[in-house]
C-alpha cells in the first residue's frame, strides 16, 4: 500500500550540479543537497544510432498484456526508444520492451531524464535489481529492487516509488505516491541515492521520498534483516492492468517510451565499481 500521494506543484526549482560545457562531465542533478565526491562510473547518453550491446541486454519475458521483444527498442535522434505496439505475440496482443544494464552496481546515484508513452495501458518504470539471466523480472536472483519510477499511463500525473526486499522473506515498503506534470508531455529527472543505510529518491532534483533501509519493515510495522546485493539497472514499458486500468488506449498506439540518458555516479571514497555479468 503506497502512502499518500506528495503534491509538486508545477513549479519545479531549476536543477543545480550539472556540468556545463561540452567537455565537462555531468554531475548529479539534485537541488540543495551536497554530492560532492560522486564520481560518473557508467552512463549512456544515446547518442548512436542503435543499442550499444556492450552495455545492454533485453528484456524479452511475456507478462501481464504484453510480450517484450528486442525489435521494439531503437535508438535515434538522442534517445532509446521502447516501441509500445498493438500487435499480436504467441497469446499477448501487445508488444512491449526493455533493456536491462549488463554491468551490475550497489551503493551510488542513479539518474535517468525520461518521458513516458501517453494513453493507458502502459506500466513504464526505470529501477534496479539483479538480473538472473532469464530476461524477465524473476526476483530468485535478487537482494532487493529500488524502484525509482513506475508509471501506469492511466494517470500521466503521478508515478510510484517503493522498495523490495526479495531474499527470503518478500517485504515492500517505503512506498509513495509523487503527483507532477504530464508525464509523457516532457521528459522529466528521476534520482536514486542509495547507500547503505538510506535510499532516497528524487524528482527534477527535488527529495521527494527518503527510507532507511537498515532493516525491512513488514505492513504490521515489525521489522526484518535487509541485506543488500548488487542490482542492474532497468528502463521497461510494458502493457499492464497495474494501477487499477482498464483496457490499453488504443486510439494512443503505436506510441514510445523515451529516455534521454541513464547515469551511475559510485559514491566518494569507496572505489565502488561496477561489475560485469
């Protein structure tokens, strides 16, 4: 159960800590807190002409309204494109897609600029948990999931963050509701701090959720061990009945998810590196 929904506004401060100038190194867009000693580790900026393999899998599972296929994803024009698609695939009459990071990651930042599909129907997320090599969303592999936004496009003006423990006991919490603008008018900033002892989540540079994750918290309030793993990173659209819809918009299709870039900066002084599957 996610907790009340956190009202924005539309007047969003302008980010601070970006790098200017077309040598400089993009630094975290978060406003009024300091990162400083965050170092860029891994990035894509989308700036070829198709997915670069040495930084990506596909997601290719079948769930809820949807098959997932590698043809659906592009890169053009500044951008990774998930085509969202009414087609018929095996016993799904939609297509959908992903792409999930081939380095895995822990303690750091996270960031992606991103605009999602209009009408509903589609559950866009960008989040992290550990891949088990199957190409679908199977937690076995799996310490936790940091969900930095999820997106049914049935309501443009909100998005969910939460967080997974999956190792043995499945346990979610530090769920929230954040309202914004349209979501697929304009591409907006979604952050994740995550150290080990909090995640902290942002929108356009704003803190809008914050969660100790020293120990789980089951809905009863007791608590439980929280060990955390490495996570890959993930950029999904998938048609879905999540957030109560009713049927896909099909007046909508075929229609794109959009991403601009997707970045980790490893945290000061530890030398955390990424790792390769």
């Amino acid at each position: 159960m996610r907790s009340p929904i956190l009202l924005l506004g539309l007047a969003i401060l302008p980010l601070t800590g970006l790098a200017q100038g077309p040598s400089a190194k993009p630094t975290p867009a978060v406003n009024a807190r300091d990162m400083t000693g965050y170092t860029l580790t891994w990035s894509d900026e989308f700036r070829g002409s198709k997915l670069d393999p040495r930084k990506w899998k596909f997601r290719t599972d079948s769930k809820h309204w949807s098959a997932q296929k590698p043809g659906n994803i592009s890169v053009s024009d500044g951008t990774l494109k998930i085509h969202v698609k009414k087609e018929t695939s095996g016993d799904k009459a939609y297509t959908g897609g992903g792409v999930i990071s081939k380095p895995a990651f822990r303690y750091g930042y996270y960031e992606a600029r991103l605009k999602v599909p209009p009408g509903a129907g589609w559950h866009t997320s960008f989040w992290m948990m550990l891949h088990n090599g199957g190409g679908g969303t199977g937690p076995n592999a799996a310490h936790q999931e940091l969900d930095v936004i999820e997106n049914d496009s049935n309501r443009l003006n909100t998005y969910g963050v939460n967080i997974h423990k999956w190792r043995g006991e499945h346990i979610y919490f530090g769920g929230k509701d954040i309202e914004t603008p349209d979501l697929s008018a304009d591409f907006h900033v979604f952050g994740c701090e995550f150290t080990p002892t909090t995640v902290r989540y942002f929108f356009d540079g704003n803190l809008v959720q914050e969660v100790d994750v020293t120990k789980a918290v089951r809905k009863d309030g007791s608590t439980a061990e929280f060990e955390h793993g490495d996570q890959h990173i993930w950029l999904t659209s998938i048609a879905s009945h999540l957030g109560g819809t009713k049927a896909v918009d099909d007046t909508k299709l075929p229609a794109t998810a959009e991403f601009d870039y997707v970045r980790f900066y490893s945290p000061p002084q530890t030398g955390n590196k990424s790792t390769a599957d």
